[in-house]
C-alpha cells in the first residue's frame, strides 16, 4: 500500500462490538473510516458461545456469528476493515500516528476500542474448559447455571456482585478466596456474608479445574498446608479482575491506576488529546457488557464526527 492510501479521516482500533459500531456509524457519516481488527478481531465475544441478552436476537446468537454480522454491517457501509495489530502511538501531534505490525496509519480523528482481557488463573485445564463451564462473566452466562452448583473465585467486589447475582439462579454458590479476607467493601462482604446460597471458603487456591468435556467440580488447595479438597461444581467464574488493553497509549493518555482510559468530559467519549475519543471496555470498568460497549461506539463515532466538523 502506498503511504497516501493509509490515511483515514477516522481510525477505530477494535474489532469488538464498540469499534464495529463506531465503524457503522462514521462510514454512514461519510467519513470512510478504517478499523484496524487488532489481535482478537471480534473481541472478548468471540470466546463466548452463546448470547442471549444482545437486544434484537430472540432466539440468541454465538458470540462469533454476532460479531460477523457487525463486521459484514460496518463493511456494508464504507469501512475498511485491516488486520493488523497496532504496536505503537503518536499522538503528540496530527495527523496522528498508528504502527501496525503490518503497516503504517494516518488519521485525523483516533476511536480506541481495544477493549478489556479478563484475567484468568493461568491453569491448563482452565483455558481447555474455558466456554464449557468456565466463564468471566456472571452477568453474561449465568443464565446458563439455572439450579446449578457454581463456584465465583476472586475477592473484591466483583466477586461479591457476581456471587449474589448467581445466588438469583444457582443452586448454591461457593466463593473461593485466596487470602483469609476479602478485599471488597464492607457492604458488599456483608450482602455475601447474609446470603444463605452462599459458602466463602478462604485461603484456597484453585489447583485444578476438573472435567472432560465440561466442568465437574474444582479442585482446592490450602496453601500453607498443601492439603487439596474437591469442590463438585458445573460452573467456575472468574472475577479477579480484568486488565484494559491500553498499554500502547501509556505515557500520552490519562488513565486510571488499572490502565482505563479515563474520559475527559463526563457525558461524551473525549479523551485528554484534542480528536481521540474511547469507546468499550477500555474506558468502562462497571459495565463490561456488548451493548454498553456498542452504545459508547456509537457515541464516539458521533463525538469524532462533530469535532472533525469543528475542524473544517
């Protein structure tokens, strides 16, 4: 490609439900924006199986079939779609300045959607069973575990929130800590600790996620003793954090101790650079969810395209 075919009057990174959202939006603008898909095109939906709570799909959809149907959307309309991976930003000065590890980016106006990756424990036997009883969202899959015994690891309150939520459609739920108390606020260790459904088992360490096809049961260990215990479970939920993908803006965007992007102007999508707005789960840290992130594209797309207006 030539240098002058590179630039775009709009950059999105991410190819998740917010940058294909903020791409429907800026190609229907006019503004022929360029997505760059990044390392996980189609974003954390891709490994999930099935979505039931996107408005406008009765009958669910796989994460992966969804996010085709973004993409074949945001195509339809003018957006030019690349796969490649930014490796670095400039920012200091426009056009902006995206490296790829295929090509160099130009641009007036930059849309980031990098999104967020959860965290996980880094167990083999995790990642073997991950959409098959093991999950990172209890607002997403609970649905799934209807009478079900599960197991929420993690101390903070996310894990709090996710073990009450589940308590609404669980069986029983075990909260798995590993330190001998939790980190979370006071009100919600006390919704935990008044909550029937609920059995906090401390210092365990998930040694090993136990199942074939699917989970069966976790698999504990203390570990000042060593001793292990068997927890038969059908369902593991991560909540140990999630890390936002910003790495790349380090240094030139503000953002949180975690690494969100924090928003310049309460209400709109604009970061602390005059033309870069964030859109998804690299700026949210409460909702995490594919219809909040599609919303925030949507309001991106709008914010870039009226300050490219104000630009003249």
């Amino acid at each position: 490609m030539s240098q002058e075919s590179l630039h775009s009057k709009v950059l999105i990174l991410g190819a998740g439900p917010a940058g294909y959202t903020a791409a429907i939006y800026a190609a229907r603008a006019n503004l022929q924006p360029t997505l760059l898909a990044g390392p996980e095109p189609g974003g954390q939906l891709t490994t999930t199986t099935d979505v039931e709570n996107y408005p406008g799909f009765p009958k669910g959809i796989t994460g992966p079939e969804m996010m085709e149907e973004f993409r074949q959307q945001a195509e339809r309309f003018g957006t030019r779609v690349i796969y490649d991976l930014a490796v670095t930003a400039e920012l200091g000065r426009r056009p902006f300045v995206i490296r790829g590890d295929s090509d160099v980016y130009t641009c007036d106006a930059l849309i980031i959607a990098t999104g967020a990756s959860a965290k996980y424990l880094g167990l083999p036997s995790e990642q073997r069973l991950r959409n098959h009883g093991v999950t990172a969202c209890a607002t997403c899959d609970g649905h799934f575990y209807k009478g079900q015994d599960v197991c929420v690891i993690g101390g903070g309150d996310t894990a709090m929130e996710e073990a009450n939520y589940l308590t609404r459609m669980c069986r029983s739920v075990h909260l798995v800590h590993r330190r001998d108390s939790f980190r979370a606020s006071k009100i919600m260790q006390e919704r935990v600790f008044s909550n029937p459904k609920i059995t906090v088992h401390y210092s365990r360490e998930v040694d090993e996620v136990l199942g074939d096809a699917a989970v069966t049961g976790v698999r504990l260990r203390d570990p000042a003793s060593g001793a292990t215990e068997q927890l038969a479970v059908t369902g593991v939920f991560l909540a140990i954090g999630h890390t936002p993908n910003s790495q790349l803006f380090r240094g030139q965007l503000d953002m949180d101790d975690a690494g969100y992007l924090k928003i310049a102007r309460p209400g709109s999508t604009l970061l602390n650079i005059d033309g870069v707005f964030a859109a998804g789960d690299v700026a949210d840290k409460h909702y995490r969810q594919a219809i909040t992130a599609a919303g925030t594209g949507c309001m991106a797309a709008i914010d870039a395209e009226r300050w490219l207006a104000e630009q003249g």
